[in-house]
C-alpha cells in the first residue's frame, strides 16, 4: 500500500526496539519509549501521544509531531478525554481527566514481535462530535485483540476545538482554510499507526479503520480525504456517514462565517476587545473557561468544512468521481435509529396526523414520499413513521455512501441491518428494567460487534445476547482479517452488488434491498433538487 505523506511532515520514521518482563513492555517509538502492561495474553498501551498537544498557540491547528520526551512515558492508565460534558449518560469512561492536551491512543495486542503481521483495527469513538473517548468501556479492544489483531482507539479534538472556522485561522493558515481539526487529528493517529504499529505486532498494509455514529461519519471522511485515503485498507462504518443529507461538509466561506458571529459573541460575554483580532485574545483564554462559556451560548456544534487540505473538495464530490479509497467496506444501521415518537410528538398517530406532518416536511414532494412510506393502520403507521425517522436522521445517509461505494469501487461492500432489541437497563442503573423499543436504537450494536458485553454493566445481558453478539463479532472479526465477513460456520452475507443485505438477530438472513432502494430512490432525488 502506498503511504501518503502529511503536508506537516507527521509521518514518523522510527528505528524500535523492545525490552520485556514479566509484567511491563517497553517499547521505543516516535519521541521516545513507552512503558506499556502485559495484561493476560495481551500487551495493552494506554495513552500514547501521536501528536503535540494541541494548547496555547497550537490551538486551532492542524497537529504537529510529537514532541520527544526524556526517560520512560508509562503508557498504563487512560489519558485525558478532550473536552467535553456529560451528555449521554450510557458513557462510562476510564479517562484520567478532560483537558485540552487530549492527542493519545491506545492499543491492545496479542504480541509485540514485529513479524507477526497481524491485522489492524483502528476504530474512532461516537458522540455527535461532541463526547466520547477511547478509554470507554465498550470499546475495550480486549475481545478483538485475543482473536488475532491489534486494536488502536484514538482521542481527537471536538467541539469548538475540533471544528471551529474562523477567516482570522484561514488567514494565518498556509493553505488559507480552517476548522476540521477533529479529522486532521484522526489522520496524524492514522499516520502514527501506519509508521509505528509493525512494532506492536501489527501490520501497516492491513489497517482497518471502524468507527460509529461520529466515528462512522469520520470513517467516510478519511475514506474521502486524499491526505488518508491510501494508508487504509478496509473500513467498517456503523450507523453514519459524511455525505448527506443527514450530515455534510459546507462551503469554506460558510463555516467561516459561523464560526465569526460565535467569535462575536463569545467576545461580549468573556469581554474581549473587539477591534482587535479575536483568535489570539480566544487562544489566551482558558480551554475550560472558553469551553463552558461556549457550552452555555449553545457554540457546542460546528460544522465540518471544505477547507481546502482534508477536503480539497466536498465529499459528495469526491465520492462521485471515485476519487476515494477503494477498499472493502462493511457497513449499515440499527432498526430504530429514529422512533415514531420523534415523527408525532406529541400528536395522536393517527393517518391525519402522519399526513399532516409528511405535507409540513415535504411541502413538494408530498406524493412521492407518501408512496415511499405508506400506512394505514396504527400499526403500520408506528413502523412507517420509525424508518421514516431512522431514514432522516442516519439510516438514509449511510445507505447512499454505501452506494456511492459500490458505484465507485473495485472492491465489495457488505450491508446489514442490526435488528436485536437490546434487554432493558437495569434498575440499579437508572433503567425501569423494561424497555418499549421496536427495534435495534442507535449505537446498541456497539458492545456486541467488539465483544464487549461484559464490559458494559448498565444491561441485563440474557443468554440470546451472547448469541448475537458471538455472530456479530465473528462477523467483524473475520472482515478485519480477511476484507470478507464470511466464513464457513456462520450465515452467508451477501455482497451489495447483489442487491442484498443482512439482517442481524440471532437468526441472520440476507433479504432484498428493493424496498430500501424505492425509499432512498425518493429521497435522493429530494436531497438532489435542495442542492441545486
């Protein structure tokens, strides 16, 4: 696989060397050695910096190179989340703090003697952009690395720190654009794992990046991105994807513009001059207090930019013409990724009500969509109006990247449908211990994919789950190594190509994709007429 190099010069060439006990690894790497645990059968790395931090000047840029450090770093405990609230509470950390020098992986493996050639798995943690870190229990890459491969989770910028434009940034920029922070961090760990994970066991040709929900949408983005499009050698994209219409990339001069009127105001509220240039009186102020002030004006999300260096084009262009990695990819959603209770509101479901609600977001293409989405009975108007927000708000767009894949790409696609009702959360954990779910809700699959079942307490986990996830695992497991998830003990998954997807329960079965393509047919077309 040919490497791309990083404009900042963030590719590292190392010579490693390692030293073993029993109970600890050392390992010599970019900037200097590490410190990791022998854990079992595993060797297990936490907080390994791949990056400068990000702080005082470095503060909306992209990465730099790590800076050597002196001695032995213990990379033994969590490192700092990059900042962040507390919003979904089915997030359990082991993070030794939140602050804004947040740039550090974490790697499980299964041996450290660099002819292995293991597989690797390098997966990006959710939370809309906002949350999340790699120290989150179910992404514990235990499970994955006791099947034969090195799992890499990663930190990277968010918030106002990971997607903020401003013309003041594109001005001092070298190739004049600013913001997507949050991916050009993705790609210095990308880059990181590529020049360094041979000495971990791994192998740099056979680099799978996974993630889900934001880590799918960045999963599609690097996949895009010329700068990491050839340091990747499959992709597994859960629930989430960078073209839309769910979620996209904007003009530079948008972004920009958003992120000078939040400039404006947070100057009134933290009482800087506003004659003066903004960036370097917001760089002097302190990560938490500008991090809370901008939390409480509502400046929590930004978007993502066509800057110029990650995107030299939007991504819907780029997935058109082909000019994306083509390497297998495995993807797809949950059942409920929207609920009906999200379409009505609080109105009856009734077909009045449905039809009202079509003809207010769907002014033009009232018929088309009702066609798409019919329903008469109460029953069916509860289903209809599910997929119908599952299809607005992810389902939909994940659907067309995995499309414009197939379209584009020598290699196969694998869809599914992730369809087991997770059991009910535990008292003990705030649940009621019954659930009124329909179907698989949003980021569900996540702990049955990597096997992490165990590692998640909030659930009352029954025999039938530990079914599920075994399939569903295999299923990753056996893609990750081989860029098929095929194999001969478990249910056929067929290829995109044929029309054909994968429902998973504990029975899986491939099932057509006509209904799927008449809705998302509709669809596209409306996205299609709101861009030109």
């Amino acid at each position: 696989m040919k490497l791309s190099s990083s404009i900042w010069g963030l590719l590292f060439g190392t010579i490693i060397t390692l030293k073993c006990n029993a109970s600890d690894i050392q390992v010599s790497v970019d900037g200097g050695d590490i410190s990791g645990d022998s854990i079992g059968q595993l060797s297990v790395f936490r907080g390994i910096p791949y990056a400068a931090p990000p702080v005082g000047a470095l503060r909306w840029k992209p990465p730099h190179p790590v800076r050597p450090w002196k001695g032995v770093h213990q990379a033994t405990k969590f490192p700092n989340q990059c900042l962040q609230k507390y919003l979904f509470d089915d997030m359990r950390f082991r993070a030794s703090g939140v602050s804004e020098d947040c740039l550090y992986l974490n790697i499980w493996t299964p041996t450290i003697d660099k002819s292995s050639a293991l597989p690797v798995l390098v997966y990006f943690h959710g939370g809309g952009f906002v949350a999340g870190d790699g120290s989150e229990l179910r992404y514990d890459g235990a499970a994955m690395a006791k099947q034969g491969m090195v799992v890499v989770t990663v930190n990277y910028r968010m918030g106002i720190f990971g997607l903020f434009s401003h013309p003041e940034l594109s001005q001092e920029s070298t190739y004049k654009g600013s913001g997507n922070y949050t991916f050009l961090d993705q790609h210095a760990a990308l880059n990181w794992v590529v020049e360094n994970i041979q000495q971990f066991g791994g192998d740099p040709s056979r680099v799978t990046i996974g993630g889900e929900s934001a880590g799918s949408i960045s999963v599609s983005a690097l996949m895009a991105s010329p700068m990491s499009k050839d340091l990747i050698a499959a992709a597994i994209g859960q629930s989430g994807s960078i073209i839309g219409p769910s979620f996209h990339a904007i003009e530079m001069k948008e972004a920009e513009k958003e992120g000078q009127l939040a400039s404006l105001k947070l100057a009134e509220t933290l009482g800087l001059d506003k004659d003066k240039k903004l960036i370097p009186q917001l760089r002097a102020i302190s990560a938490q207090t500008l991090f809370d002030t901008a939390f409480e004006m509502g400046f929590q999300r930004f978007s993502v930019a066509v800057d110029g260096l990650f995107f030299p084009t939007s991504p819907e262009s780029l997935y058109a013409t082909g000019d994306i990695a083509k390497v297998p990819l495995l993807a797809g959603v949950n059942s409920e990724e929207g609920n009906y209770a999200w379409f009505f509101g609080d109105k009856p479901v009734t077909v009045e009500n449905y039809h009202a609600i079509l003809k207010d977001l769907y002014p033009h293409d009232f018929d088309a969509v009702l066609h798409a989405y019919p329903a008469q009975t109460e029953e069916q108007l509860k289903q209809t109006a599910q997929d119908l927000s599952s299809d607005r708000f992810i389902s939909f767009s994940t659907w067309n990247w995995a499309d414009k894949v197939n379209s584009a790409n020598e290699q196969p696609v694998y869809y599914y449908i992730y369809d087991h009702i997770r059991p009910a959360r535990k008292v003990s954990e705030g649940g009621t211990g019954k659930h009124n779910n329909r179907g698989a809700v949003h980021s569900a699959e996540i702990e049955y994919a990597l096997g992490n079942l165990d590692a998640n307490p909030l659930y009352l986990w029954q025999a039938e789950d530990y079914e599920v996830s075994h399939l569903l695992h295999s299923y990753f497991v056996q893609f990750i190594k081989t860029h098929n998830p095929n194999a001969p003990e478990l249910p056929v998954w067929p290829e995109f190509s044929n029309n054909q997807l994968l429902r998973i329960t504990q029975s899986p079965e491939a099932e057509s994709m006509d209904t799927l393509t008449k809705r998302y047919s509709v669809l596209r077309k409306i996205q299609t007429k709101s861009i030109q």
